[in-house]
C-alpha cells in the first residue's frame, strides 16, 4: 500500500533527476569551451542559477515532508540525502561557472601548448563519465554501480597531480596558460568530488552504510 508521503519523495526524485541531466549538460558546456573557440557563459550561467533555484525548492519541499507526515527513519535518510544530492549537483553548476570564467578572464587554454589541452580533455573526459555515472545511480538506486565512481575517482586525482608535475617541469609556458589551465583542472576535480559524495549518498539511501568513495 502506498503512503501519502510517496508522492513527495517522487517528486523530489524527479526534480533531482532533471538537476542531475541540467548539471551533466552544463558541465560538457564548460569542458567544451575550454577547447572550442565559443563563448558559454551566459548560457553556464543561467543553467547554474536554475540549478540553485531548483535545489531551494528540494530543500522546501523536504521541510514540508517532515513537518507533514512525520517521516520514519529510513524516510529521513532519503530526505536528508536528496537536499544533500541537490547540494551537489549546485556545486557541478558553479564550478562549471567557475571553469567559463576562467576561460573568458584568463584566455582559457586554447592557445596554450597541445599537452595542456590534451590533458584537460582527457580529464574532462574523466569527469563527465563520473557525473554521468552518480546521475545514473540516482536513477536506478543501485549501490554498485556508485561504487564504481571510487576507480573513477582515483584516476581523477592522479591525473589532476600528475598535470601539476608536469607543469613544474616545463619551464616554458606562459604564465596565463598556466593559471588557466591550474584553475580549471582543480575545478574539474572537484566535480569529481562532488560525484563521489552523490554516489557515497546513494549508497546511503539504499543500504544506510556511509561509506567514502574518494
């Protein structure tokens, strides 16, 4: 028999799913500008403005749950996970804004040398995978395929440091090329973060474990 307070938790579960695809999409934008020749702020900016309005009203709509139908403990978990996964998919918004912003002060890096580029676009690449990869968890509420994202996760981070290393060794790029590309790869790792923490809740939700992915 379905309960009253159902019906809400679904709902949340929908407006996560949409902020989960707005985030994906704003997130390949932003990436994507790092090594196009375009302009996306605006665009990042008005998806990441929605995002943080949608998560406000996943925190209300939460409130409302737990002040209405005084929700058993496993209910709770669902709620405080969700208004946490919101949280997260905000965060994707922002440092994808923060990614175009870099990009539009600083040049971004696309006149800078090849193995930059390279390299943020395979980490880029990463990132997404992992984005993708706690959008799809939340979706099929399955806490194996969250546990996937730790391999990810770790991958991420040796490319993010190994990047730092390399850069320390090549005296010759220029100091633009290098703040740029510094900021928007520590950027992109912490979407990898925050993918990490979406998928440590799933896992939360389903089997009231907490775990660390990363």
């Amino acid at each position: 028999m379905s309960r009253i307070i159902d019906s809400g938790l679904e709902e949340l579960s929908a407006v996560l799913y949409k902020m989960g695809e707005l985030a994906y999409h704003t997130v390949l934008i932003a990436i994507r500008e790092c090594v196009e020749s375009r302009d996306s702020y605006n665009e990042i900016r008005e998806i990441s403005d929605t995002l943080i309005l949608m998560a406000d009203y996943v925190e209300d709509k939460a409130f409302e749950l737990i002040a209405r139908f005084q929700p058993v403990a496993s209910d709770l978990r669902t709620i405080k996970s969700y208004m946490k996964i919101a949280y997260d998919f905000v965060r994707f918004g922002r440092y994808a804004l923060d990614v175009s912003h870099a990009n539009q002060k600083l040049g971004g890096i696309r006149n800078c040398d090849k193995w930059i580029i390279s390299h943020v676009k395979d980490m880029g690449e990463k990132v997404l995978s992992m984005v993708r990869l706690s959008i799809d968890s939340l979706k099929s509420r399955d806490p194996q395929l969250a546990e996937k994202v730790a391999q990810i996760e770790n991958e991420v981070d040796k490319m993010y440091f190994d990047f730092l290393d390399e850069l320390i060794e090549r005296v010759d790029t220029t100091i633009k090329c290098a703040v740029s590309s510094v900021l928007i790869i520590r950027y992109l790792e912490r979407i990898a973060d925050h993918s990490a923490y979406v998928c440590e809740s799933i896992i939360y939700i389903t089997t009231g474990k907490r775990v660390i992915l990363r």
